[in-house]
C-alpha cells in the first residue's frame, strides 16, 4: 500500500532499537540524525556529501564519504564534449569515528580535509556553498547560491532488516559560478546563467546488495523561475514515502511513483520515458551521454551508467499548474552496488 507520509516538525531518526522511528519525507532536513543509536555492524555504515555541478557540458563531482573502514576524498571532472577526464582521490584507511561528517545536509557547517599537497574545502552559510579542491594540476573553485527559504526532499527509507535504513537529502535548483584551472592555467568558467549544483547528502547502513535509479536536474524556465526535479527509486521499502518530488520557485511539489516505461540497459543511448503513477510527471530524456564508470574490486563492485540528455514533457505542480519542459539538461543513472 503506497502513501506518501510527510514529517512536518523535528523528529529523532532512530528508535532505540536501532529501527526508524518514523518514515517517510520532509521539505526540510527535519530528521534528527542520531548516530550514536545505530544497531547494524561499523562495517555497514555509509555517510556522504556528493555535490555535482554542471551546465550541460562540464560536470564536476566532489563526494566526501566515510565507509568507517575509511574516509575518502573523491574528484571527477569531465567534458562531455571533448571527452577529457581529471580524477582524483584522498584515502584515510581505519577512520571508524575519526572522520565523521555534518550531521544536517541543510544547515550551515564547514569541513575541510588534508593529504600532502591536496586540499579538499566545503564551506555552507545559509545562502552559499563554496567548495574547494586542489592538487598539483587541478583547482577547482565552485560558489553555489541558495534560498535559504527553498525547500527541498529529506527520506528516511527502510529495508527489510530493521537496523537498516537510508536517510538522504537533495538539494536542487542553486545557481552556480567557479573556475576550473588546469596546470595553473584557466580551463574552464561556470556561470550562474546556466550552471546549477545538487547535494546528495546521504547517511545510513546499507545491505551489502543493492540497485537504485537517480535522476536529477535544475534549470531556469522562461518564466524566469527556477525549476528542478528529483526522483530516486528501486532502493530499500518505498510503502512510506517516494523520493519523487517538483521543485519550482523555492516550493516542493509531492509526486507519486516514477519509473521508466522500458528497462535502459543495453540501450542506454536511446530514449528514456519517465512516467508518475498519478500522471503528474510525463518527461522523455533523450541521451547524448553516458558517463560510464564501473568499479570491481572483489568485495566492492560498482556499475553506474549516468547517462545526461535534454528531457522534454510535461509536469504538473499541485495546485494543477501545467509545466512544458523543453531540452532541459539533466541526468538519470541506474546503480549496481556491491559493498
């Protein structure tokens, strides 16, 4: 039985026992994440902060995650055009509780993390994010605005074992400007026009096996609003709530389940049809890129296709509003994990 519970004032994410003490979704960060109760083994646990930034063509992603056995740093920089890559990575082996990140993906924290020459910097007020990496070659500098008043889609997710849960928020539709330098010298320039970040801030333990969908995307419509929609399914009991929702505005608009009308794999370059079950998301993503990264390191395995496109559809807000979608620039990956 699918319902869509919404948490409308500050609740304690765990019970005693380790289990949820209420799920479901919230338009603000409104879940107390209190760590110290969680039952499932060390090795279970996953926290991390994954921003991306792109405009259609660049895409930065820096992702600070702790896995207990260890913290890691990671950066990935692409040109979906060209196709030129940068990475690179920080390592912190045995980090348990050393290394424990922010405890609330919507309030103002600051973090910062060191290895020989690299530098990894996140700084969060109530209206920026600016994050910060740099190594020898690369330097990046990225300055996000946020409406403190917009809101956004916190989840609490349940899985089958009851001291298992994903706890996760999205944060869409924020402006951005930066730089990109390689070898000293400018590589490329962000600008607040048509460059936009998301957060994925996720906490949780995990089953060792598990698929998800994510699609993701901010734009600015002619109407001059700022528009953008999250939708993440196929991971954990979805009964509660769907983290499926409308950005537009500043305002979240609730929608039902999302999927797609057939299976990408072994197509993922043809179009992709995303459809709501209460009709109110009806959006075609029709590819021109597939950022495919697969991992496999024995007990860790990771298959990702992201693939980027320009959607095109209709939306509809609560109040009945009809949206027209037109080559928006956005994202939909399908996960494989093993870890």
């Amino acid at each position: 039985m699918q319902q869509q519970i919404e948490i409308k004032e500050q609740t304690l994410l765990l019970n005693e026992d380790g289990s949820l003490k209420q799920p479901g979704y919230c338009k603000r960060n409104l879940y107390t994440y209190n760590r110290e109760a969680i039952k499932a083994p060390k090795l279970r646990i996953k926290e991390w902060d994954f921003y991306q930034v792109s405009d259609g063509r660049m895409v930065v992603q820096m992702n600070f995650f702790n896995i207990s056995i260890a913290s890691v740093g990671q950066i990935e920089v692409f040109d979906m055009v060209t196709g030129e890559r940068w990475s690179d990575m920080m390592f912190h082996l045995l980090t348990v509780n050393s290394h424990q990140v922010n405890r609330n993906g919507d309030a103002p924290y600051s973090f910062e993390d060191r290895q020989g020459s690299k530098l990894y910097k996140v700084d969060v007020t109530e209206t920026e994010r600016r994050l910060y990496f740099k190594n020898k070659k690369l330097e990046l500098e990225l300055i996000a605005e946020r409406d403190p008043n917009a809101e956004s889609i916190t989840i609490a997710t349940p899985f089958e074992n009851k001291t298992r849960f994903f706890l996760t928020n999205k944060i869409n539709c924020m402006p951005t400007k930066g730089t990109i330098k390689v070898g000293g010298e400018l590589k490329y320039t962000f600008s607040r026009d048509n460059s936009y970040m998301v957060l994925d801030w996720g906490r949780g333990p995990w089953p060792y096996k598990n698929m998800w969908y994510w699609a993701n995307g901010s734009t600015r419509l002619p109407d001059g609003k700022l528009f953008g929609f999250e939708l993440t399914w196929g991971i954990g009991i979805e009964s509660y709530a769907t983290e499926t929702m409308l950005f537009y505005d500043g305002k979240a608009h609730k929608i039902g389940v999302v999927d797609v009308v057939d299976q990408p794999d072994g197509r993922w370059m043809e179009p992709w049809h995303f459809k709501s079950d209460d009709g109110r998301l009806d959006l075609v993503m029709t590819p021109f890129f597939d950022n495919f990264n697969p991992l496999n390191v024995g007990v860790a395995k990771t298959v990702c296709h992201q693939v980027h496109g320009l959607w095109n559809g209709t939306v509809t807000l609560d109040d009945g509003t009809v949206l027209e979608i037109k080559d928006m620039y956005a994202f939909c990956e399908k996960m494989y994990n093993k870890w």
